[in-house]
C-alpha cells in the first residue's frame, strides 16, 4: 500500500529532511519524490511505501500535520486507496 504526502508553504531550510526523517522513523519508505521550489513557495509530492508501518497510518498523518504546524506549512497524508477514490472521473 502506498500514501501520497503533499506538502506546500513558505521556502526554508529542512523541509525535505524533517518530512523524510518522520517517514524513516515510521518505516514509510519513501519510493519517489518531487518539488519545486517558486520564488519562495516551497511544493512538494512524495509517494510513501506503508506496508512496513510500525505505527498505525492515523499516526503518521498526525506526525506530518504536527510538522506542518510547527513550520508554518500545509502538510497532507493521503492514503493511496481515497486519492485513487477522489480522482476517479
């Protein structure tokens, strides 16, 4: 099972390596990663391995979101299943 982690907010310093550290402690694996960086808006898409999970996927979610409160940006975690679910025409 996958989940697709997007993240968007103001250009800073570790984004990618604090999102990237909390995947690694949760042993989500993170399979392929994109983002660009737009003067100073910061977007960033990555796909997430969760079969390995040492916590439950709630969890995970809730890390990232406490990551984004904590730096000012809009952290989301998508369980592969409901992004398939919300993009289906």
């Amino acid at each position: 099972m996958k989940a697709v982690i997007t993240v968007i907010g103001k250009d800073t310093v570790g984004i990618l390596a604090k999102v990237s550290n909390i995947c690694a402690e949760c042993d989500a694996n993170i399979t392929e990663v994109t983002q660009s960086v737009l003067q100073d808006l910061f977007a960033m898409i990555m796909l997430v391995d969760i079969d390995k999970l040492n916590i439950p996927f709630v969890e995970l979610s809730q890390r990232l979101t406490k990551l984004g409160d904590e730096m000012n940006l809009k952290i989301l975690t998508m369980h592969e299943d409901i992004f398939n679910s919300m993009h289906k025409i």
